[in-house]
C-alpha cells in the first residue's frame, strides 16, 4: 500500500500543491456561499484528537467534513486511551483501521509524526508546541483575499517566536516573501526548531516599532502559548512592550492589515483599538479556516480534483 501523504508542516507541501489548494478553497467557499450542496467525501470519517484545547480548530474541521459530505469524531485525551498511556503507535494503527483522516493537536511536534509514520491514512498536524500549518494556510489565503500575491511582502511578527510564528517563517521560504520578528530577548527565533532552510526569508528587530515599519501585514499571538502556563508571570513582564498597539499600526502604513490566529487577549499582545479596528482581518481569517481545510482535506482523500 503506497504511504499516504501527510500535512505535519506546511513545507511538506510544495508551492505548487499550495495553490492547488488555494484554488480549491475558491471554489468550495464559493459554492458554500451559494448554499449549493458539495459532498465529495461522503461516507469518510474524520476523526480528530485534542491533547490541547480548541474552538476554530475543532468546529472549523467537525463543520467543515459534515458539509463534505462526511463524519467527525472527537477524542479528548481526557477520555480515550491515549491518555492512559497507550502507545502513539498503537492508536495510530487501530485509528487507521476505522478511519479516513485524522487530525491531532497535541505537544511535540515528534507525537504527530511518530502517528504519522504508523498511520495507513492521511494525517494533519492541528497544532503542535512547534507549528501550526493549517492556521498559516487560512492566514495566506486571507492575505490573497484582500491584497493578492503575498510574493515579496513584507510580515511583521510581533511577539514570542511560537508555533505560529514559525510556520509562517516556513510560509515566507515556500512563496518568497519576507518576515520581520521582534520578540524580547531571551524569545529570539530557533531556525533549526522552526525547521527553516536558511535565514534569508526574516529578520530579528530589537525594537518592534521597526520590525513593522513599512510592513504589509501585521500579525502577533498571545504571549503564553499551550503547554507553557508555568512561564506566565515571566512572559508578562518579559513581553510588555510587544503590544501590537494603533502607533504601531500607524508605523506600519495605511494599507497594512492585521492578523490574529486567536484566541486573543485584548490589553496584552493586542490594544482593543487595533483588533477592533478598521486594519483588522481576523474575522475572515478564522472563518478561511473552515474554507482552506476542507480544501485540504478533499486534497489529501481524493488528490487533484478540477471541477
Ligand atoms: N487559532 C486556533 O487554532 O484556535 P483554536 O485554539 O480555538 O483551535
Ligand atoms: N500559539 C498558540 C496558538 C493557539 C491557537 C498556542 O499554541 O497556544
């Protein structure tokens, strides 16, 4: 049985498959919006495991294989078996057995491809403590939406050099765009760990108010990701002055937009007057996501469809 292909990073997917995406995503927003029924996946399971909380992730792939034409099922670590210490391996294998697609939200991004690896069916990575390539998918095809070709733009990345940050790091090497990071000392970027090919695509800014001069877009995340709540009070004090604020939006010119994976803490990352404001996109981001990964998911079943 050939090995089945696999979302775990966004650079597992060249380009070109990206745009395919994209174009798909198109195509199926548009007919959703028509309210013209498209269910190219009925009769397959999706089944999805959160190790971590949700909300966008699990309603946009639940609400997003229903109207595929197929089912979801949630597992919580909470109560199934792999929180009581059943293998990866293991679950992976009788998973698969059952089941079309998953989609795991878990710890090291290591969990995901050792379930990769056991897995007769496609996997999709729904966050890990290391990357987070379906919320970079629906960010880039937002961006597309509103200004075109992200292609030799300029990001801003204000704040912790996280999972999100790096998949867009990734993002910046496969369409050729440049990011610019400014996070407190101590938070710099781990090329190695944001699994880069060089450092030509970003720079590090001491200061954010010259990392977004100029920028196209301007995208931040809580300072505290999942899994690190013990560094809370720390990266408090650490990040104060990395709140993407409206001076700083003003720094970033006019036509900049802002992004937002969410959930947000407005006051911290984020000044309410920015997120609410008139630069914000972070509705029709989170929505890309329902979009972007039934796109994906229809990808990953039934390879090319051109309809
Ligand atoms: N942005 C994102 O992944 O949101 P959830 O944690 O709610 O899934
Ligand atoms: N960096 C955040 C993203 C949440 C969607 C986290 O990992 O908690």
């Amino acid at each position: 049985m050939a090995a089945p292909k696999h979302f775990l990073q966004l650079k597992d997917f060249s380009r070109e498959e990206l745009e395919h995406v994209f174009a798909r995503t198109r195509w199926i927003k548009d007919k959703f919006k028509r309210y013209e029924p498209y269910h190219p996946l009925f009769d397959r399971t999706l089944v999805m495991i959160f190790e971590k909380q949700s909300t966008r992730t699990r309603l946009s792939f639940e609400a997003g294989m229903h109207q595929l034409g197929g089912a979801a099922i949630f597992l919580s670590t909470r109560d199934s078996q792999l929180g009581r210490g059943e293998p990866v391996e293991d679950a992976a294998q009788v998973i698969s057995r059952m089941c079309d697609i998953v989609m795991i939200r878990t710890f090291e991004q290591g969990i995901v491809e050792r379930f990769a690896r056991h897995a007769r069916v496609p996997v999709i990575n729904g966050l890990t403590n290391e990357y987070h390539p379906c919320q970079i998918l629906a960010d880039i095809y937002t961006f597309i939406e509103h200004r075109g070709s992200i292609e030799g733009k300029t990001v801003a990345w204000i704040g912790d050099s996280n999972n999100v940050c790096n998949t867009w790091l990734q993002a910046a090497e496969v369409f050729g765009f440049n990011v610019h990071v400014s996070t407190p000392p101590g938070y710099e970027v781990e090329p190695e760990r944001a699994g880069l090919y060089g450092t030509d695509h970003y720079e590090e800014f001491p200061d954010p108010m010259d990392a977004v001069r100029g920028a196209d877009l301007v995208t931040t995340d809580v300072w505290t990701s999942m899994g690190f709540e013990a560094e809370n009070e720390a990266r408090r004090r650490d990040f104060e002055d990395w709140q993407v604020d409206a001076e700083m939006m003003r720094q970033a010119g006019p036509d900049a937009i802002f992004m937002h994976c969410l959930p947000a803490h407005r006051g911290e990352e984020v000044a309410a007057e920015v997120i609410d404001g008139p630069h914000s996109v972070v509705w029709d981001e989170a929505e890309n996501r329902l979009h972007t990964q039934k796109a994906l998911m229809e990808y990953l079943l039934l390879g090319r469809v051109n309809s």
